[in-house]
DNA sequence: ATGCGATATATTGCATACTATAGTTTGTTG
DNA sequence: CAACAAACTATAGTATGCAATATATCGCAT
C-alpha cells in the first residue's frame, strides 16, 4: 500500500500537551507578563478543559522553571532579570562547546553536509534580514549538532535553556534579533573543526558563536 | 518566647511530593526494575493515595527521564545502558567545569573554608571506608561549589544528572564507591585553584575531577 | 488451523465533586 | 479604638467517577 512518505505523526495532542504548548508560549512571547499570577479556574475555562490537565501543565512549566508554585496559595509567572542572560548563554555555552567536542567524534559526511545546508539557509534569513527565521534557523543548526553528539541529558537541557533565552528577548528587546553574519562565519568554523575531526577547535569554535552573542546582549541592555 | 533555633520546615509534604520520592527512591535504588511497568492503580494503594498524586508524580518522573510514557497506554521504569555513564559524567564535566570557572570569581573566603571543612569529611569517610557517606559528601561539595556560581539552571540540571549517575551506579555496582583519595587530592586542587582565583585552573580540576571517576566506572564495568 | 472481526477487559485521560488551607473580613471584647 | 478571634471567601489539593482508547480474548468463517 502507498503510504504518504512524509507522514507525520497526527499529533493526537492531549488536553496536558495543549494547555502547557500554549501556555508556555503566553509566557515566551510576553502574553503572561514575569509576576503575573495564574489561576487554575481561568486558564481552564480560557482553554476549555477542566483544572485537570491545567494543574498537570503548571507543573511541568514549574520544572521548567517558567512558573512558581506556592503550595497551597498560587502559582504566577517567574520573573527574568538581566543578569540571567550570563547564566543562559555561560550555561548554554559549556553544554554545546562539549557537546560539539563529541560530534566532531561522531558525525558523519551527510551530516556535516546538513550543517552546511542549514547554515547556508541561516545565511539567507540573516542577509535577506528575517530575524525570526534567522534565529529559527540558527536553533536548528545548534540543536542539529547536539543531536549529533547523541547525548539526551544535553538535548533536554539546552532545549530547556533556549526556551528562557527566547522569552529573554521577548521580554527585553521585544524581538528576537541577534543573529549575524558574524554568527554565520562562526557556523563555518564549527563546520570546518567537524571536517577535520578537530574536537578542541569545535569545543572553541562552539563557545565563541555563545559568547559573542551573550556579550552584545550585555551591551544591548 | 523562646523557640528552637535550628527549627526545621515542618515538611509538611503534600501527597504529591510523597509520591514522587517515594518512587524516585525505588527507581533510584532498584526497587522498580528498569523496565518494569508502572500501574497508577497498585501504586496509588501501596501509597495510600488517589490516582491523582501518582500520575503528578510519574509527569515530573518523566521530565526528569526516570520513566518513559507511552500515552493512552502505559508509563514503564526507564532503561539503563552502560553506555550512559559517558553521556552522564561528561555532560556533568560540562556544567561543574563552568561553574568551578565562575565560582572562583565569586567565592568568598569563609565559603572556600566552608569547601575545606567538606573534603576533611569526605576524606574521613574515604578513609575510614564508609561509601555511601564518602558519596553524599562528594556530593555536597560539588553541591557547594554550584551553589557559589549562582546559576539556578546548573544547579537544577546538575541536580538531575547526580540522581541517573546514583541509579546506574546501583544498577550496575549494586553499591554507591568510587571515592578515592585520588578525588580528595582533586578536590584540594579546585580549593586551591580558588584561593588564587585562577578560574581556568578551577575549570581544569574540576573536569579531572569527574573524568577521572568515569574513566574508572567504565574500566570497572 | 489461521486470519479476521467483534466483544470484553484493563488502563489511562479528563471532568467533577469534595476537602484542606491560606487570606480577608467582620464582629466582639477589653 | 485596638487587638484578637471567629467565620467567610477564594484557591489549591485530593478523591472519585466517567469516557476514551488500547490490548487481549473469543468466536466464526475460510
């Protein structure tokens, strides 16, 4: 039987999944402002689902560390203040600097060849000047790499972390740009450490397409 | 009035939190088998609570990657793979590296005392050949110098990693060693990497400091 | 005997009802 | 009027019941 090559998984989202894909995405984008408190009854009823799966994903965001609990009384929106952007980015940094270290190890001509094609596209949105896509893109390359060094601790957490550095932005510059030609320059340094199966100078090239732009955030605010 | 002075938080734990390190602790210590498939119904009886705190507690169980959910279906006990003590130890390298990098920038004297005063201890236990103490005191040292970096999300994942690096080393030892003096010798070389605030240095003991034991596991399994 | 379909069963997902608790108002007493 | 306490309100925490879904079982036809 013929069967649809690029089938995708019919996302049979849950009532859970639902409430906590949008919710996060209130909180990213500034909808629910740092502080603000949340109430089960009114999410639940904004939402059409019961406080169930509503309870369910303050939970999960509270992992997250996208809201606060206190037991017994409420739950709001965390606060972001500037000086977290070091911590994302340093954060963020060692995890991907190590991460491409151990890609350089392990990846493949195919898979060097889809960096290339990706930051080639990256290229593109920064050049044609489309932050979103420019900083979608650039997730992609970074999030391809990681997922080339085959360690899920490192996926979730960065995932976790390029989650607040978002909202970040969102909160203080009320757009996403940051991304440059430098940062493209940087994607093909990376790229040329993984050809040459240099780990250091991946690690180095990593850490460099981090800090520079944690530094002119810095600057920026 | 007069009142106890190292009063403790009453702990008064909701049926949730209960749940959770309940079966955290049985997943950690082998108890539930990696694999081992997980019933809302029986845990909810053996725990004398409703189905309502347990599946809480399997949501936070699945973030944190201890068990996996298999929606409308089942939530079993997550596997463990030897290959896993690479991805564990070196991504923990990653994260402690950074904050022993920032820590000696921001270390305090009597904080650096208070490191001192923790690998005594742990040189006692290692010493006098207690394991379990010789690895909680390992622990808080490392604990301690994360805490000193001030960075929430190293401290939350670092959190998250030690809890998979104590169940493989249950899985896999059915016990807790790998202290030795070697690591006290380590941990005086982070302390006085400190001293002299030299944070590549820092960054350096620190990574050897984890390596060096993972090396071992690996020899040793 | 095997493959398919219908029915039964087990288990999760969600909704609702109930309980406990923190915060607020109001009343009472010195 | 002040201070305390009791009742009231709002909200989170928990239990239970119902609905949806996946798996297993059984029966039937080929």
């Amino acid at each position: 039987m013929p069967v649809p090559q690029n089938f995708k998984a019919p996302a049979r989202m849950s009532a859970k999944e639902k409430a906590f894909d949008q919710i996060q995405r209130w909180i990213i984008d500034g909808t629910l402002q740092p502080g603000e408190k949340l109430l089960e009854s009114e999410l639940s009823e904004s939402l059409g689902v019961s406080r169930t799966p509503i309870r369910e994903a303050f939970q999960l965001l509270e992992v997250k560390g996208l809201v606060a609990t206190y037991p017994g009384k409420e739950t709001k929106v965390t606060e972001v203040e500037k000086g977290d952007i070091f911590k994302l980015y340093s954060t963020l940094a060692a995890l991907h600097a190590s991460a491409a270290e151990v890609a350089a190890e392990l990846i493949r001509p195919e898979q060097i060849q889809h960096l290339i094609d990706l930051n080639t596209e990256f290229e593109r949105a920064v050049i044609s000047d489309q932050p979103y896509l420019a900083m979608e893109t650039d997730e992609e390359f970074h999030h391809a790499i990681v997922e080339f060094a085959n360690n899920p601790y490192t996926v979730s957490f960065s995932e976790s972390l390029q989650v607040h550095i978002r909202r970040f932005k969102y909160v203080f510059l009320q757009q996403p740009i940051d991304s440059t030609q430098a940062s493209v320059d940087e994607h093909f340094a990376i790229i040329r450490a993984f050809q040459i199966r240099d780990a250091a100078a991946a690690h180095e090239a990593m850490k460099q397409n981090l800090i520079r732009p944690m530094r002119e955030l810095e600057h920026l605010i």
